[in-house]
C-alpha cells in the first residue's frame, strides 16, 4: 500500500474538494452567486492539462535524445489524457458561461484562443495516425509536440491577457484576488489543483501500462 500514497492522497483530494466546493461557503458576489462554486472544478481541470501536456512534452524530448519507443508511448498517452482535461475544462467553462455571460459560447478572447490551443493537440494525434513507420512517426511527433507546447501555452495564458476579455484576468479585467478568492475557498482550490492532477496523471499511468501489454501482445 505504501507504494500507492499518492493514488490515495488524490482520491482523498479531489472527494475532499468536490464535498467542500459543493457544500461550504463561497463569497456572495454579484453576477457569480453560487456559480463561482464551478472555480472548484473549471481551472482545476486546466491545471491539470497543463501539467499532464507538460510530462508529454518532457518525455517527447527525451525520445529524441534516446529513441526509446517508451518514451514516445509515454508521451502520446498523456497527452490523450490532457485532452480529455482540456475538453472537461471546456464544458465547465462554457456552462458557466452560459449563467454568467448568458451564454454557452460568446466568441470570447479566452473561449477562442483555447479552442485553438486544443486543436493543436488534436492535430498532435491526426499527425501520429497518419504515419505508418513507427520510428519517423515518434520522432515527428516529438519534434511537433515540443513546438506545440510553448504555443498552448502562449494561447492560453498570455495572449488573452493582451486583449479586452470577458473571462477573470484578462484584458483588464482582474481576476480572483483577496476580496473574492477569500481563505475558505484556498482551502478547497489548492488542493483541488493537486488532487485533480494525481488523478489525471494516475489515468495516464493506467493508459500507458494497457497500451505497453497491448503492443507486447501483438509483437
């Protein structure tokens, strides 16, 4: 059991955070109400794309410098994971955008810049299926997922902030800072970070080992 603490601590997390967004008390603000409960979820799930497209990127560098088929299996598999992150951040986001914007899409600097980013990582995966040769498909893969990273993030978190923007933090308008983000809700957010991200890299490790029995499988 001692081996799987940090699986237990992430499932401890993210029950912990989902009891406590849903039931403990939130500031009372004006538009937001009881929505600003979704920050418990919405950026929990970017953070932890973030963090799982990042392990993607560092194994993807590492194959180039060994070519080791690992690897590569390594780095497909968490960005498959990161996707999955990415799209539930895109559904939490847009469903709170439709009580606070009146809308589930409005064309936002934010909601645009992101989708795009995400298709980067789909146009990641199209790459990969499009190759046949195994050892010319990791290595474009790796050198296409290197240059997708910084470009992600570059969509997400600095482009938005040049621009007027209706999403918190952006283009002026500030986001979650000691009057609305008060002690209560850093006692659920922080930790939802980090449980959120145990779970999604768990997924990941659970993806990669079916994947490696599969390729053994068939060799």
């Amino acid at each position: 059991m001692y081996k799987s603490w940090w699986k237990i601590l992430g499932s401890v997390l993210v029950i912990y955070t989902t009891i406590g967004g849903l039931l403990l008390g939130v500031p009372r603000l004006a538009i937001l109400n009881e929505t600003i409960r979704n920050l418990y979820f919405h950026v929990p799930m970017w953070f932890s794309m973030l963090t799982l497209f990042s392990i993607s990127v560092w194994y993807s560098i590492k194959y180039l410098l060994s070519t080791n088929q690992t690897d590569d299996l390594k780095a497909v598999e968490s960005v498959n994971v990161g996707i999955v992150f990415s799209l539930l951040g895109l559904v939490t986001g847009s469903i709170w955008a439709k009580f606070t914007w009146g809308q589930y899409w409005s064309f936002d600097v934010k909601q645009n810049f992101t989708a795009i980013a995400i298709l980067l990582y789909f146009a990641y995966l199209v790459l990969r299926n499009s190759i046949d040769e195994e050892q010319k498909r990791a290595k474009i893969s790796a050198i296409y997922n290197i240059f997708a990273f910084p470009m992600m993030v570059v969509l997400i978190l600095v482009l938005p902030r040049l621009q007027d923007s209706l999403h918190p933090g952006n283009g002026g308008n500030p986001g979650f800072n000691s009057y609305d983000l008060d002690s209560r809700m850093r006692a659920v957010l922080y930790p939802a970070f980090l449980g959120w991200s145990i779970i999604g890299y768990w997924i990941y490790t659970i993806r990669f080992r079916i994947r490696s029995l599969e390729i053994k499988d068939n060799s």
